[in-house]
C-alpha cells in the first residue's frame, strides 16, 4: 500500500473506531486552511462559507470564529445602507461578540469591534449618530487597554475620538463667528468659549492623556504626535487670553516638529535597510 493510501485508512479506522470528534477537528481546521487561501486572495463571499463550515464541524474552535468575523467586516463599506451591507456589519459584531463570551479579553475581537463600530461612526449621516458610535467605539476601545495596558492602539484610538468629537463643534464655533480655521485665536465670545469648554474640555483633556499614554508606550509614535498637535493647537482656542493660547499653540507646534522630525528618521531608517546598510559616502 502507498502512503497517501495507508493515511487515508488509517483515518478511516480512526473515525470508525469512535474518534469522530477528531476527525471533525481535522475537517475543521482543512476548511479553516481553505478559508485563509480565500480570504488572502480577497475572496471574502467564499471564505465565508469555509470559515462556517469549520464552526459547524468543531464550535470551540475561535479562530475560525474570529476569522468569520474579520471576512464579514473586511467587506462592509462604511456609510453604504443597503442592507447585505448592514448585514456584514450586523454578523461581523455578532461573531466577535461570541468570540468574547469564551474569551473576554481577546484582543482580535476587543480591537476588531472597537474598529468597526469607529468605521460606522465615519460613515454617519448625522452628527448625533456620529456621536453615537464614537462613544461606542471609544467603550471597546477602553476594554481592549484594560485587557492589554500597553496596547498603543487602543489610547491612540481614544485620543483621536477625542478629536473626533471635539473637532467639529470647534469649526462650526469659528464659522459662526467668521473665524477661518488658521486664524489667531483664542475666541473672543465668552458665551461660545464657555460652551465649548462646558461640553468639551474634559473630553479634550482626557484625549490628550490617552496620547500621552500611546506615547510612553511607544516614544516614536508619530502618529499620536500629530494628534497631540491637533488637540492642543485646537485646545488653545479655549483659553481666556492671548497668553493660554500661545501656551498651548507653543506645545502643538513641538508636537508638530516631533512628528516631523520622527517621521523622517523612519523613512531614513526603511531606505537605508531596503539599500542593504549602504550609506552615503561607503
């Protein structure tokens, strides 16, 4: 008998011997392997199909649960309405969510929902609904640092909801008081100051510490750099004089020059690796 014949009986007998669960495992984990092929050749509808079978045949297994959810969400578009749209949405949360019932710190599926309710949140009609899904966007974001405290991601998401929510308040106050966006401040009205900073300093504030965190995580972060520009350069309208602002227009502008600066040493770092080491002047 040839090889792949004696591997096919023996299978066989082990199935027939009583070893049914183990040989579903193996069917499992055969449509999982197919599931992956299609998902990295973005044949999201087939590996679907793949990925469920594999869930049929052995329901603990959570990467192929996980899988299932990243291949839903991998083909929702956020703002589209039609309703398979809003089914992949729908499905993609359902099965990280049950990912999380067995594993409520898993980190794929904290990161995964926190990501797909920020995508809805962009693809928002309304400012309310926007809101909305930030909020929920921020929960799960908060979830995912509390399971992973040095998970970058998820203070540098926080940070940038922060902004999110700040943001459009802020140009809408500087419209209504014919305030182009690069336009000295700080807000001359204290009646529209003082609303911006009831509703939003501390949500402000407390996107600012977020970054500070990604940061101490990692230090060459420039994309939290460029968020603390942002939110301290947009903070600075709230201050009561010319003096507050400059304080905090002068930290947005090193956080400005950081970013710069550390984005340029990466770039100079990846060409001279793809360049083999070789440097000017060798």
């Amino acid at each position: 008998m040839n090889k792949p014949l004696a591997l096919l009986a023996a299978s066989a007998v082990l199935c027939l011997g009583g070893a049914l669960t183990g040989c579903k495992k193996l069917e499992a984990r055969d449509n999982l392997n197919k599931g992956v092929q299609a998902f990295k050749n973005a044949k999201y509808p087939e590996a679907v199909e793949f990925f469920k079978q594999a869930i049929e045949l052995d329901p603990t297994y959570p990467t192929a649960r996980l899988y299932l959810a990243t291949a839903y969400m991998s083909q929702y578009i956020p703002g589209a309405e039609s309703p398979e749209n809003l089914a992949y949405a729908k499905n993609a949360a359902e099965n990280f969510m049950k990912v999380l019932e067995t594993d409520p710190k898993n980190s794929t599926a904290l990161k995964s929902l926190a990501s797909l309710y920020y995508q809805q949140a962009n693809g928002m009609q309304t400012v309310e609904d926007k809101l909305k899904k930030l909020d929920e966007a921020a929960g799960w974001y908060q979830k995912l640092a509390e399971a992973d405290p040095n998970e970058k991601e998820a203070f540098y998401s926080l940070g940038v909801i922060a902004w999110a929510k700040y943001y459009p308040a802020w140009m809408a106050a500087r419209t209504k008081l014919n305030m182009k966006p690069e336009a000295p401040g700080p807000i001359k009205d204290k009646k529209v100051r003082e609303e911006l900073i009831a509703k939003y300093s501390n949500i402000i504030n407390e996107g600012i510490a977020n970054l500070e965190k990604a940061l101490q995580i990692d230090k060459d972060y420039d994309d939290a750099m460029a968020y603390m520009n942002l939110l301290h350069r947009e903070r600075a309208d709230l201050a009561p004089d010319e003096a507050g602002y400059k304080k905090d227009v002068d930290i947005a502008d090193e956080w400005m020059s950081k970013a710069l600066e550390t984005r340029k040493m990466k770039a100079e770092a990846a060409a001279k690796k793809a360049g083999g080491g070789i440097t000017e002047g060798n």
